[in-house]
C-alpha cells in the first residue's frame, strides 16, 4: 500500500467506494466522475503505478474484471458501446497514480469525442516506428 493513494485506501478499506465486482486481485468501482452513465474504473488491489508498472497476474486480473464490467453495461444499463481506457503518465492524462481501467459505457446519443481526428498517417513515419517498436 502507498500512504498518498486514494486507490490504495479504497482497497483497504480506509475510504468509501461503491464497489459493483471484484476477484481475487482487482476491484471494480464506480467512478465519482463519470463520463457516461455507468462509467467505471477497474484496479488492481496491488499497488502498480501504470501499465509499466504492473505484474502480469494483476493486469490479467483487470482485464478480466474489465469484460464481466463491459458485459454489464451492455447487458443491464443498455450501453450501445464500451470504450476501455488506461492512461500511462500525467502526459497521457493519468491523474491518479494507482494503474486503473476506465470502462466508459457508450450510448448512441452521448456527447463524448474521440481526443483526436483520425487521418491517414506516412506510410515511411509508420514503418520507422512499426520496426523500432518489433519484436527482436
């Protein structure tokens, strides 16, 4: 457990959370500022910072934890769509230092954009970055 962390503090139980599924190693929760009705996050009871971070058992256990959340939205609240989201580091909009799975339902009707407009990227730039990136 870190001291300062507010998921950390949910898993122990020292702050309040409505919590809607867990497993052995990961908590679903509601989030306090939803995006769309039924927004939730998904945590490893382990703290992990992000994606960097955490081990191979507890972000298979939020990734499963994820779809049964995903399945529910669709399931009982009627959600068209389902966007899953993980920030990595305050420049990818990480706000909470805690790694976290957003389950954001998504209704035909509701106001939220994609961040960027996609478009064509070069062809040589996607290469370049597609081989730095391979396997070795």
């Amino acid at each position: 457990m870190v001291a300062d962390c507010i998921f950390c503090k949910i898993v122990a139980g020292e702050l309040p959370a409505t919590i809607i599924a867990s497993n052995e190693r990961a908590l679903a929760l509601m989030d306090i500022n939803p995006a769309t009705r039924g927004h939730a996050l998904v945590i490893p009871r382990a703290h992990a910072q992000d994606i960097h971070d955490i081990g191979a058992e507890d972000l298979a256990a939020c990734a499963a934890l994820a779809q049964v959340v995903a399945g529910r939205a669709r399931a009982r609240l009627g959600a068209d769509g389902v966007n899953l989201l993980h920030s990595a580091g305050a420049a990818a909009w990480q706000t909470v230092f805690h790694f976290h799975i957003h389950v954001i339902p998504r209704y035909a009707a509701d106001p939220l954009k994609l961040p960027w407009v996609p478009a064509a990227g070069e062809a040589g730039d996607i290469a370049a970055a597609a081989a730095a990136m391979a396997a070795d």
